[in-house]
C-alpha cells in the first residue's frame, strides 16, 4: 500500500449526509501532498452551445486519466462538472502531472474545448492561511466519495485562474488513458418537477459557524422533504442503442483511425445494451445488481469548499431552498447560484464492471453546475 492509500484509506467513512459539516469528519492532508485542479476555460459559451455532454466527459476525464495512471490506487477527488479537483501523495505528483498533461491535450484535440490544469503543493496553501481537510462520504457500501473542506480547493482553483502552478500540456497527439469513462445512457428526465443544480460558497471573510449553519439548514430542508430526491431513477437510467455518446467514447479509446474505434464502440455497446434490456447474466456480471448498484454510486451531492447538489425536486422547494439562501446571501454569509432545467445525466467511469466500485457523475443535463457557478459569480 502506497503513502496515499494508507493515509486516505485511514480516514472513517461516514454515512449520513447531513453530518457533513461536522469538522471532526475532516483529517488534514500531509504538507507534503499536492492538489490538482482543472477546468474548462469559457465553459459558458460551450455550454450556450449544448456541449453539455462534451463539458462533463473533460471534467470525468482528469478523474479516469489520474485514477489508471495511479494503477487504480485511491486517492480523493471531486468531480466538478466542467473541471475536478483531487489530491495526491509525493509518490505520486509526476503521474498525476503526465496525466493532467496528456488530458489537457486530449480535451483540446478530441473535444475541442480548452482546459487549464494546475498542481499546487499543499505547503503553500496552508502558507496563505488556509487548509486542505478531507472526508470520505460512504453513499452505498460500494464505494466513498471525498469531500473537502478548509478553503485551500478554493485558493488552489483560484490560482490556476490566475496562471500559477500551470502544468503544461502534453505534445500533440498524446492521449491518457481513459479506459472505462463513457456515458452511454441517456438523460433522465425531472419526476418531481424540476432538476435543480445547487452551489453554495461562503461569502469572503464569513464566520465558519455561520457558514455551517446555513449549509446544514440547507441539507435539512432537502433531507426531510418528501419534494426532493436523487436525480436518478430508481430502476437506473433510461438506456438505447445507439447511445448518444458514441462519438465521446470512441475518441477515449487509443490506437487506430476513427472510424475503427467508432465501428467497434458500436459493437461494444450493442452487445450491452442487450445483455442489459433482457437481464441476462454473463459470467459474474449481474445486469439487475449492476443497475442498482449505479443507482446507489451516483455522486449527486457533494462539498469541496462549499456544497454542490444535483436535485430532482418541485418547484416549491425550489422556492424554499431560494428563500433561505437568499437571505443568508443579504446578510453576507453565502454566495450561491441555483439552475433549473428539465433533467439530469450521467458520466459513468467504471475500470471493471464485475467490480461494485463503479462511479458516476451527475450534473444537469441543459447546464447544471457551470450554468449554477455563472449565477453565482453574478452575484459577486
């Protein structure tokens, strides 16, 4: 086992979201880690474009490309929508920079869109006065999900804006390895109403207490509300032939012409959707339980520095969830940005499907949180 893994396997796994701001949850990363960020630059103007699938598979992608560069080792990290965070140990920083790298020049050349990457050693962070704490989130007993706190993610995305720390990107042509990011379903539609993408930060300078108690009025507003719920279906997202990220997945894959990989993309996942539609069970793969399974792994709600959900709720508690925000905004504690459009999706990023351990991404399918962040840096 690896510095990393020892440490971050060390930490407990809790269960309960609306513990989440509890500080006893939070271990401080070793001085001598390093947090990688990216981001897509301009993302609104490719979101004004509908590239809403192309915005999530580059921000999936940093996670897979440093996942199978790492050889599958755990690590935290926080998928973003269009960009991600994540931390790594000394033994690890010059992979997670080759893979960072590589990224960048994939999502340039494959989805013509421009993304900035940066590691920033946690040493210089906790100079500025901050910190970098991290949790683990246990939403099934499949898998965790880190969750950040102390104001060092922000500091750290915040100087990657800015230019520092910039990691270069890889000559032309490289290509990470991306094995087992797809998104092959198809979006899933609002039951209650509405989807809802959800961002709270802390206002500049806000007492951590009241911070806390803004958040967690917020967690309980949407946890003790029959109006609100998880964005994916209970019977697991809808699935056809072919799927609509064909195009996506066929470019994660290496080696050979295009229109090769597309060919065999197709072929690939007609044999799934078929052996998904009628349940049959191949080997130790088990389509009902991998169904659920995906269900229970969706990485829906999360906190790096503030709260970021994806919800399928009614407009009513749209309104209630607003309300309270907006007053915590007037009284400066928060600043925070609400979206709504009419379904979600779903990045999927599963290295072995015989594996429980499977990930998967949501964010609103018309926008989500990059439409979310734009509303909020309105409001600053």
């Amino acid at each position: 086992m690896s510095s990393g893994e020892s440490f971050y396997g060390g930490i407990p796994v809790f269960r309960g979201f609306t513990s989440l701001m509890d500080p006893a949850l939070y271990a401080p990363l070793p001085d001598d880690w390093s947090i990688g960020v990216a981001d897509i630059v301009d993302s609104t103007k490719a979101i004004a474009a509908q590239r809403y699938k192309a915005v999530n598979m580059a921000g999936a992608a940093v996670i897979a490309a440093v996942t199978n560069a790492l050889k599958g080792r755990e690590f935290p990290f926080v998928f973003g929508g269009d960009g991600a965070s994540f931390a790594v140990a000394p033994d690890d920083v010059e992979l997670a920079r080759k893979a960072l790298a590589a990224t960048a020049t994939w999502v340039r050349e494959d989805l013509d869109l421009t993304m900035r990457v940066a590691l920033v050693p946690v040493r210089v962070i906790r100079a500025q006065g901050l910190d970098v704490r991290v949790a683990r989130f246990g939403p099934s007993a499949n898998l965790s999900y880190a969750m950040f706190s102390g104001g060092g993610l922000a500091w750290a995305d915040a100087a990657m804006k800015r230019g520092e720390f910039a990691v270069e990107e890889a000559p032309a042509g490289t290509q990470p390895d991306l094995s087992g990011l797809s998104c092959r379903f198809e979006v899933m539609p609002a039951a209650r109403g509405l989807i809802l993408s959800v961002l709270v930060m802390p206002a500049r300078g806000v007492d951590p207490q009241a911070f806390r108690k803004v958040i967690e009025d917020i967690i309980h507003l949407v946890e003790r509300s029959p109006d609100a719920g998880r964005p994916v279906p209970p019977q697991g997202p809808p699935l056809k032939w072919p799927p609509q990220g064909v195009e996506f997945e066929a470019r994660t894959r290496r080696g050979g012409p295009l229109l090769a990989r597309r060919a065999s993309v197709l072929a690939y996942t007609l044999f799934v959707y078929l052996i998904m539609r009628f349940d049959i069970k191949i080997g130790g793969f088990v389509p009902s339980l991998y169904k659920r399974q995906v269900v229970e792994n969706s990485d829906f709600r999360k906190y790096d520095d503030g709260l970021r959900m994806i919800l399928d709720c009614t407009p009513q508690l749209e309104r209630a969830l607003n309300d309270r925000l907006a007053v915590a905004a007037r009284e400066g504690v928060v600043r925070y940005g609400l979206y709504q459009q009419d379904a979600a999706m779903m990045t999927c990023f599963a290295p072995s499907a015989l594996r429980s351990d499977h990930v998967h991404f949501i964010d609103g399918a018309r926008g989500g949180y990059a439409s979310a962040a734009t509303a909020l840096k309105a409001m600053t």
